[in-house]
C-alpha cells in the first residue's frame, strides 16, 4: 500500500490454521527467485471518481495484441495518491488503450468497512479492488470473489502470493530508515539496533497499525528467529516495545512519516520503501537498512456481488501480465509480482529503493495469519497504544 495516499489499516506507504514455517521458507525462497527473474529480464486521495477511456497509454498491453471486442464500464478502486497514479499509468490507461469499448472509472480509497456494506446490502458498486491480502484471504467466497483462472493467467506469477479470491498486484517492503548526519560511521544495522537506545539513542517512530511490522520488528529485536515469528507472542513483543518508552512516537500515514525524514523529526523510523525514496529525492539524509525489511504485498480481488465480473476478471488477467508489471515497477518503487515483467528502468536511486532488490535480506510477513488473527492483533495493539 503506499506513496501519496490514505493510510491503510494494516500497511504500507501513501500518494496507503496458523502458516507452517515450511510455507514461510517456501515463500522466501519464491521471492528471491521471482526478484531475481524480474531483474534479469530486464499526490492526494482518490475519493472521487475519475474517467478513462481509450488515452493514450505509454505502451499497449498484452490485450492490444490479440486486439480487443469488451465493451462496458468498469470501476477500479485503489489507495490513492502516487500509488493509484502509476496503477493509472501502468493498468488502467493501457487497459483502455486496448479496450476502446471499455470506460473504466476510478474511485477511492480502499475501505474495508464499505466493501462489507456494499455486499452485505447487496449494492455493490466496486469492481476491481487493491488490497491487502489478509481481507480476501479471510473473506474468500463470502465478500471475495474466487477467480477464474481460466481467464487470469497465474502462470508466471509469484505462486505462493496467489490465493483463490486475489492474485498480487504488487510488492514493497517495511524497511529501516536512519538519519545518516547523527549516526555516521556507526549506523543502525536491523530491528536489534532500532532497539538500542543505549548504543544508537534518539527518537524512533513505528507505523500505528497492528500489522504495520512493529510486532515483527520487536520480535525479531529480541531474538526471534524469522521463521519463528507466528503465532505472534503479544507478550513478549509488547514488553520489547515498552523498552522504548519515550523515545518512541508513531506516524499513522505515508505522509506523516515521509514528513518525519524530510524534517528530521525523528532519528530512526520503519518505513514504507515507497515513502522513503520519496523522502529521498527531495533531499532526506535518511538512508536504509535493508537487513529484516519486512516483506509485503497487495493483492487485486472482486467483490462478491460485483456488476461487471466478467470484464474486472479480464481487466486483472491484463493488470498482472508482463508489460504492465514493468511500467509499475518503473513508475514507482515497487516490485513486479510477474516474473517475466521487463526490468525497471528506474534510475539509480530508484533502484536502490526498489524491494525486490532486497529480497533475499527480507522477512516475508505472514498474510495468511493476519488474515485470522488480524482482528485480535488490532485488538491487542489499540489497547497497548492507548496505554
């Protein structure tokens, strides 16, 4: 979730049965393999509504080639701001440029409460939605639509982030930031440093959402291993957290936290990569590090009840494919979720922001006990935060 938009419940950076440690392995390792092959081949909220017909994209997508009979409308829903921008640039408008027939609507921003309504009532306006994965996955069949993969192509897609009610839409990553000016030479290394207030003192800032990586990180500061990390020990991660008593305050947006970097605010933050390298580019001295980035990603789902199934199961079959993953992955520091997606173009420091090039220092999150626990965890952490 991410650059320029509306905080999420559970994640990212704005413009937004427990799993076996075998599955976590397993995944990590797809990840580094999907970063790899990725790499060798090559604002504000959205609350209103926004047209686009048949633009002019940056380059047609795999629908153009096989030319294109759809017709209908479409409403595409998303986090907002510089994310849903790039989303715009690298699905939509290609989307439409293939499909002249189609006019595709935009809305915004995911809301997780109005999905259920709109089901619940039968009155669903939403088409196509960016999540996070734990909603589709926890509401698979009952507010998610189960996909036909008959018509969406998962073939080269990153299996183990593809679910019977979501595919991936995207990777990024919870990731370290420090100001480089007050540490120099002897800068915070991972979640044990970030700890450290003896050795690395200042004022650090975590996201304020239970599934913001805060439980992760102060789990894996005290010495639990990655592959260990779930169930989640609320215990033992909140008596870490209170270790940083004072010396920690919490952003509850991209852009409160981008705002921290830029105005020194604080001395250390985990961050969404996304508002980091924006934080970057207008001249932060915050710099990452990267061991223990907390891996993460978004999902595309329908809701059940849908009136245009058909055609948002085509427009995410196009979403997902090689070309548009490309464009997104070069538009904006995220990752392609489809293995054959040409590399990003992006420059240098782009680059260095980008997570699938850090794959292999991450730490997968686990979408699948969130999406059980993500209730209780929400629970636990307002109470902790409300002291």
């Amino acid at each position: 979730m991410p650059i320029g938009g509306v905080p999420r419940p559970a994640c990212r950076f704005s413009q937004g049965g427990h799993t076996r440690v075998s599955r976590l392995a397993k995944t990590s390792a797809l990840l580094v393999v999907a970063g790899a092959l990725v790499a060798a081949c090559g604002g504000s909220s959205s609350s209103s509504e926004s047209s686009t017909a048949a633009s002019a994209a940056p380059a047609a997508s795999e629908a153009a080639a096989a030319g294109s009979d759809l017709s209908g409308n479409l409403t595409f829903v998303s986090w907002g701001g510089a994310y849903q921008d790039a989303q715009t640039k690298a699905m939509v408008d290609t989307f439409a440029a293939a499909n002249p027939g189609v006019t595709v609507a935009q809305d915004g921003p995911t809301d997780y409460a109005k999905i259920s309504q709109m089901v619940q009532s039968g009155n669903v306006t939403w088409d196509v939605v960016d999540t996070d994965p734990f909603f589709p996955l926890g509401k698979c069949g009952t507010e998610a639509e189960k996909l036909d993969f008959t018509v969406i192509d998962k073939t080269n897609l990153i299996q183990e982030l593809v679910s019977d009610c979501s595919v991936p839409s995207m990777t990024y990553a919870y990731v370290l930031m420090y100001n480089k000016d007050k540490y120099g030479d002897n800068p915070p290394k991972n979640w044990t440093d970030f700890f450290d207030t003896k050795n690395f003192p200042g004022k650090r800032a975590l996201n304020n959402a239970a599934a913001g990586g805060g439980f992760e990180a102060a789990l894996m500061a005290d010495g639990v291993e990655p592959a260990s990390l779930y169930p989640i020990d609320y215990d033992r991660a909140f008596k870490k957290l209170d270790t940083l008593g004072d010396n920690l305050v919490f952003w509850d947006t991209g852009a409160q936290s981008q705002t921290m970097m830029e105005n020194n605010e604080v001395d250390m933050l985990l961050a969404w990569n996304g508002r980091a390298y924006n934080a970057a580019v207008n001249g932060s001295t915050f710099v990452p590090a990267w061991d223990q980035n907390i891996v993460v990603y978004d999902v595309f789902m329908i809701p059940v009840g849908a009136p245009n199934k058909d055609l948002a199961m085509k427009f995410i079959a196009d979403a997902v494919s090689p070309e548009p993953q490309g464009i997104l992955q070069s538009t904006i520091p995220y990752g392609a979720i489809n293995t054959q997606a040409p590399a990003s173009t992006g420059d240098e420091l782009f680059q260095t922001f980008l997570p699938t090039s850090h794959i292999a220092e991450g730490v997968v999150q686990d979408q699948q006990w969130w999406a059980e626990n993500q209730d209780e965890a929400t629970k636990q952490w307002t109470a902790w935060t409300a002291g």
